[in-house]
C-alpha cells in the first residue's frame, strides 16, 4: 500500500483547518488537524508527520515557539515546517525563517499555491542528507549528525545558518549571488526578498566566531566561503564583513 505523506496542520481557526484538510485529502496526504501547540506537540510526540503546517498565532504558545522547539531537539529538528500567516512584512518573513521554518506562506493563499510549496519542501529533504560531511580547512559540517565544527569546537547555528553553510563549504571558493542563495538553501518557489539572504549571512557569521572570515563579501557580486588566507585575515576580523 503505497504510503501517503502525513502533513500536522496546525491551525486554530476551524473553517481554515477543514479547507486545508480536505485539499490535502483530496490530493494525496494524509492530514492531522490540531487546534493548539500542546494537541501539537502530543501529536509530534506520537508519530512524527512528513511536514507540518503551522499557524503562526495559536493560543498558548505561538507558532514560532514551537518551531524553535521542535527545531533545537534532534528527534524532530528534520521535520519540515511550513509557517502560515496573516503577517506579510518582511520583518515577519525572516522571523518565520528564522525560528526554523523552511517556507512562509501569507494568508490569504491559494490551494494550488500551498500543495505546490509542500510538494517543493518534501522534494528537498532527501537531496539534504546525499552528502554526509565536508570540510573546508579547520571548518567541518556533518549533516547526519547536524553538526558543525571548527578546530574541533561545535558551532551552535540555526535550521537555516547550517543549510546556508552547508550549501556555501559544499561550493567553497565560488561566488554565489543573493538570488543563488535564495534558490538554493529556500527554494525558488519562495517569494521573499534577497535582503533576507544578507540577515541570515550576518547571523551565520555571528555564529562562526573565530571562523567568520571564511564567509565574504565579494562587492557587486555576493557571497563565498573560502578557507585561502585564514590565518591573515584572523588578524582583521572586520575586512571581510558586509
């Protein structure tokens, strides 16, 4: 029996739950309704879903809580999620990301526009575990493990600072522009602005530390990640900031 993919719907309003649930039916999966984080997290706790669907305002906790929650715990951090909203300012957007959400989609949205994005999103996970670890100098990444090190201390980086850096040392010495970026580690089915590429680089390079160099700036063009002249440019962290 051919398995359906199990998509967690969180949302609090009723009529939105039952539109997205009977779409999701009628094309494949096989939805989870829950009205509230904690019918959220038992469910999670039960059996985990192929992608969640998560209402960024729900009573109790918000959507974006449980997102980071789920995100930091390894049990569940690979689940994709889907944030759905009424906010659309960019600001909201890159909150969403960055609380460890893979797309954002802005209410109100179409069905074809929603199954689309979790197709994409389903899609994507595979191909992210094809290459268990790189190493670009003293900097290494393992995705198997979600791990990233450099000289043997871990680096603590957010969902999309590790695919960001994933996809940067996977491709180290070539420069990537900001639409690459965006394509790449979101999707080009994702409608978001290419300043959010230079929020989440600032936020990368914060959490790289001593290794933060490694990431430049290549003006007018975009972004690499090179381990050439380390030790030179340790010694003026700043020459290779935005």
């Amino acid at each position: 029996m051919r398995h359906l993919p199990r998509i967690l719907v969180v949302e609090d309003e009723p009529s939105i739950a039952e539109l997205i649930a009977v779409n999701l039916r009628h094309n494949g999966f096989a939805p989870t309704v829950v009205f509230d984080g904690v019918a959220a997290q038992r469910e999670m706790d039960a059996v985990l879903p192929d992608a969640i669907l998560l209402d960024w305002m729900l009573p109790g906790e918000s959507g974006a809580t449980l997102a980071r929650r789920w995100r930091k715990a390894e049990r569940t951090r690979s689940v994709p999620i889907l944030m759905l909203t009424a906010r659309s300012d960019e600001s909201d957007k890159v909150q969403g990301l960055d609380a460890g959400a893979d797309d954002y989609i802005t209410k109100p949205f179409s069905t074809q526009e929603l199954l689309a994005r979790i197709r994409a999103v389903l899609r994507r996970r595979s191909p992210e575990i094809s290459s268990d670890s790189v190493q670009v100098g003293e900097l290494a990444l393992n995705v198997a493990t979600h791990r990233a090190t450099y000289r043997g201390a871990e680096l603590r980086l957010g969902p999309t600072e590790f695919k960001l850096l994933h996809y940067l040392m996977k491709h180290a010495e070539r420069v990537h522009t900001r639409g690459t970026l965006l394509d790449k580690i979101w999707g080009d089915h994702v409608y978001i602005e290419e300043r959010t590429v230079d929020v989440h680089v600032k936020r990368l390079r914060e959490s790289l530390g001593e290794a933060a160099a490694m990431v430049e700036t290549v003006r007018g063009a975009g972004y690499r990640l090179s381990g050439m002249g380390m030790a030179a440019r340790s010694a003026d962290p700043d020459s290779a900031q935005a």
